[in-house]
C-alpha cells in the first residue's frame, strides 16, 4: 500500500512538473507550498485512509489526525517544494509506518529518476528490489556530504553556516540538494557518506531515518542522542564518520556560545 501510494503520488507530480505553478509560502517567505503538495497529499491520505481507517496519520499539510490502532503513518507528499516550484526535478515523496514508538516502514519515492527506496524493520533497506547499504568511507576528507538550511535562516541565530563552513573545509565537498528525504536515501545507498541538519520535521526523516538505520548507518541528533522523531535534529552517516563528526559540531556550537 505504502510503495503504491507513494508511486501514484510520484506520478502526478513528475507529471505537472512542467506545469505552471500555484505558488504561497507557510510563514517564512522561504517556506514554499504549491498545489501540487496538496493533491499529492490528498491521492496518498485517501488510499491510507481507506485502507487503515483506524490508523493515525501525521502529514506535513494537513497536520495531525488521531487514530485508535497504535499506529501511525507519516507523510511528506512533496519534499523539495522550492525545488519543484522552480521546475528543478530533485524533490521526493515519503510514506513511514509508525507502530509502538518505532519507525517500522520507510518508503522513498523519486519519480524523476524512477529510484524507489524501501526500509523495513529488521528486514535490510532495498533500492528498486536491490539491497543497498552505506558507504565504507571512514574520514572526513574523503567524505561528500549533504546538508541543508532552516526556512527562517535570517531570523534565527541556528542558521547552520557555522556548521557549513566547517565541514566544508574539512570534508571532501558539501551538497545541498533541497529535499531530506531524497538526502536521507542516497546516505543509505551510498552516494552521500553523511548528512546532518539542524531542524527538521518528523515528516522529513521518518522513512529516510529508517532507511539509513536499515542500510547499515547510524542515526543520532546533533548533540549525540537519540533523535526524536517528532523533534528532530539530525546525523546521519554510515556510522563510520560519525564520532568526527559529532565533535566538529560540538566544537562549532561551543565556540558560538
């Protein structure tokens, strides 16, 4: 259900790419939303619904919807707004089952390149049918990594720069695509050695977590701990360049105080 949902909502989408855009901010002029984040929401909340009435969903546009299961799906429909608003084709779809307090179902889509991502519990993370895992970089000048920014960066003084600027001088290079989720997938796959942010949405890192734990990586917050989904800030690396980085970003967030 989940892998279908997310490829109807990846054909619309790929499909309108190169329409004209209806185009509003949430809040921060920087915090895009289009139509298309809404109806992709919509195809994929009304086969969810139909098939598990009584699960709760989580989905970045329409919010929070109780349920009695124990359960709960967690939904991006369109992560990489700006991206697509732009006619820029990096942007994903993410679909996550929730049961007892733990990530059990990550699903990635990316319908531009066809590249289907699927976590589950215990059981491996998989691109379109084939097993992937992590990458076996273990320094971080040999390592790419990925980042990005917080919607409100010229209001807030966790602008993430300061990190930027230290991992660039010590890392390989630094990208910034403008989707987690599609971050989140190609740390699990290999192609990126890490990727941290500094806040984020439960939405954004729900599936992707999962894949990267399910790939062989390591998922923390910034500070070390535990993420919490529902609060989260961000590591994710292929656990071999973690403790690096944690102490570059210790180092980064002591001297700014």
């Amino acid at each position: 259900m989940a892998v279908d949902a997310a490829r109807a909502a990846g054909r619309l989408l790929r499909d309108e790419l190169s329409g004209v855009r209806r185009i509003a901010s949430k809040g921060a002029p920087t915090n895009l939303v289009t139509e298309m984040d809404q109806r992709a929401e919509a195809e994929i909340l009304e086969r969810l619904r139909g098939a598990f009435p009584d699960d709760a969903i989580l989905s970045e546009e329409h919010g929070a919807a109780d349920g009695s299961s124990g359960r709960r799906w967690i939904v991006d429909p369109l992560d990489g707004t700006t991206n697509y608003a732009h006619g820029l084709p990096v942007f994903g779809v993410s679909i996550a089952l929730e049961a007892e307090g733990r990530i059990m179902l990550g699903v990635v889509y990316d319908p531009t390149r066809d590249e289907l991502f699927v976590g589950e519990r215990g059981l491996g993370a998989t691109l379109n049918d084939a097993a992937i895992h992590v990458s076996a970089t273990t320094t971080l000048d040999a390592s790419l990594f990925v980042t990005g920014f917080p919607y409100n960066i010229s209001e807030t003084r966790e602008t993430n720069l300061p990190e930027y600027a230290a991992f660039s001088v010590r890392a390989r290079a630094v990208r910034r695509l403008g989707s987690a989720v599609i971050d989140l997938a190609y740390v699990a796959c290999g192609r990126f050695d890490a990727y941290w942010e500094l806040r984020l949405g439960a939405w954004d890192v729900a599936a992707g977590g999962l894949l990267v734990e399910e790939a062989g990586g390591r998922l923390t917050g910034i500070d070390g701990k535990p993420m919490d989904v529902d609060a989260p800030t961000l590591i994710a690396s292929n656990g071999l360049v973690h403790e690096a980085m944690l102490r570059v970003l210790r180092e980064v967030r002591t001297e700014r105080r």
